[in-house]
C-alpha cells in the first residue's frame, strides 16, 4: 500500500511515540489525533468521549488507532470505568466519523491486546481462538466489536492483539530493569504463567506489513513466535544483565497491594499466543527469541 497520510491516536504513549517516528522517518505525512488544543501542523482536535465530525478524519490512507487508558494500577470502580469507556466509547465514535468521512480510509489499525483471551494455562491460542473471561477479555471483546460501524462502508479493519511489547523506555521491561539491575529481580509467583512478548522493532515492522497486505483483516496477534513463562523470562532477563535471580515476588503480596482482580489478570495469569496471521503472510521476525531481543535492546 502506497500510504502517503497517516492518522494516529495515542501518539504520546510508547508505542504511539514509536509508531509516529517511524513512519515519519519513511517520509510519510503523519497526523495526530490530540485532546484539547492542537499544537501542531497537521494535527486533529477530539474528544474521545463525543462523536467525530466526519471531515476531520477525512482524506487519510491509514488510521492508527492507539488510544486507551492504561491498565496498570489498583482497579478502583472508577479505574475499571475510565480502562473501559476510553476505549469501547472513543473507538466506536471514532468509527463512526471514519465511516461517515466524504475519503475515508482504506484501512483502519485498532489497539486491542492478548488479554482477549484471558487466563488459559499452557493452551496454544491464535486468532481462531474463543474469547477467556475476566475483566481485561470483556474489554477486549467490545473494544473490537467497537470498530464495526466502520465496516459497512468497506473499510478494512485490523484489530491488533498486542502482548508485551519490549522496549527499555517504557512497558514491562522498563519496569523490570531497575530492580534486575539491583540484584532484586525475580519471578512473579510461581513464574508458570506465560508471557507473549515483541521486540519495539518487530511489532512496527509488523505493523508495516498489516498496512501492506490487504488479506490481513480482522484480529492479528502482535507477539513474537517463541512466547516464554515468566520464570524463563526472569532468567533469560537475569542472564543478560549478568545478575542473579534469589527473589520471588509473591502472588498473596501483590493481591494486597494491587487487588486480587487486578494482581491475577494483569500479573498471576498470562496468554501463550502465536502470531499465526503473521507467520501465514510471510512476516520475517528480526528478533524470534528473548536473548537476542533483550542483547539488542540492552546492547549487551
């Protein structure tokens, strides 16, 4: 696809940021979408909460949607309602002006996440998978659906289901780093859940080939081919860090301290994904294991 105008939401967060500087860097015309006052050439004005007027969304090729409140964090009712709204009401409405744009564009790339899935134990899942239960796989589920008004018109829609995206700036390995560093890191409970996980580098050069492969539509797992459990993840972190690993961060710890919901969805439990679309249309991973994907982020 010859994508020339690029419009992006959630162009502040990590992944955001990363998105808007590497298609900047391609010499492509990068818009962003922005609460409150625009500052910037180019730039959209929205409020995610009330519906788009069709003409600001008009005349793009490709739409980013990356929008949402972050989940991290105790799930107060109000935190639940924030992680929730932001995302089903401000992707819906966003749809709805896509669809009603006079150009509309020919493919609109909508945040998801492998919490879709929910807590399976060793389960390999792909994007046939059935939906899990929990709070984190019902967002997930009305976040896609979210993105059907912009269907009818012929739009085509990609829902990426994005894992743990690695990057030192930002995400879980940031947070990871410090205690590692220090000696103190370690599993999270019994360290059997897994984690699916991608290299910053492969998820936009995956993004790069959604954008080009027009077969690619619907849901698409954004992790990398070789997800690991979190205590093989703590070693392979430990080993490249040259740092021991004698810590274990108890599961009866952080339900007190994050709530036992929130502990178990975002900590306790873990997705074993596979990028099956990806791995179909011929995306060639740069970094397919953890060691070479952290030995490059951490240039070690």
């Amino acid at each position: 696809m010859n994508a020339r105008k690029i419009l992006i939401s959630g162009a502040s967060g990590l992944i955001g940021t990363a998105v808007g500087a590497s298609l900047a860097a391609d010499g492509r015309e990068v818009s962003r979408l922005v609460r409150g006052k625009v500052t910037r050439k180019g730039d959209v004005s929205w409020n995610p909460a009330q519906p788009i007027a069709p003409e600001k969304v008009s005349g793009f090729d490709v739409v980013i949607h990356l929008a949402g409140e972050g989940v991290f964090g105790v799930w107060t009712r109000e935190k639940k309602r924030r992680i929730y709204e932001s995302r089903i009401i401000g992707t819906r409405n966003l749809a709805e002006g896509l669809a009603r744009a006079e150009q509309k564009p020919r493919v609109f790339i909508s945040a998801s996440a492998i919490g879709y899935y929910g807590d399976r134990g060793d389960e390999v899942l792909n994007e046939q998978s059935s939906p899990g239960a929990g709070f984190l796989a019902e967002v997930c589920r009305d976040w896609e659906a979210a993105t059907k008004p912009a269907l009818d018109p012929g739009i085509r829609i990609v829902n990426i289901r994005t894992g743990h995206v690695l990057d030192p700036t930002g995400g879980i390995l940031k947070k990871m780093l410090l205690p590692f560093r220090l000696g103190l890191g370690g599993r999270i409970g019994d360290g059997r859940q897994w984690q699916s996980w991608m290299h910053m580098g492969d998820w936009l050069g995956a993004l790069r080939h959604i954008m080009n492969h027009d077969s690619l539509r619907g849901p698409v797992n954004l992790v990398g081919p070789n997800p690991v459990t979190n205590a093989e993840f703590t070693k392979v972190l430990a080993g490249v860090l040259s740092r021991p690993t004698f810590f274990t961060v108890p599961g009866l710890a952080l339900k007190a301290a994050l709530g036992r919901e929130a502990a178990n969805e975002m900590l306790l439990s873990g997705q074993r994904v596979e990028p099956a679309k990806l791995t179909a249309t011929g995306y060639q991973f740069q970094f397919p294991d953890l060691q070479g994907a952290l030995r490059d982020l951490l240039r070690k």
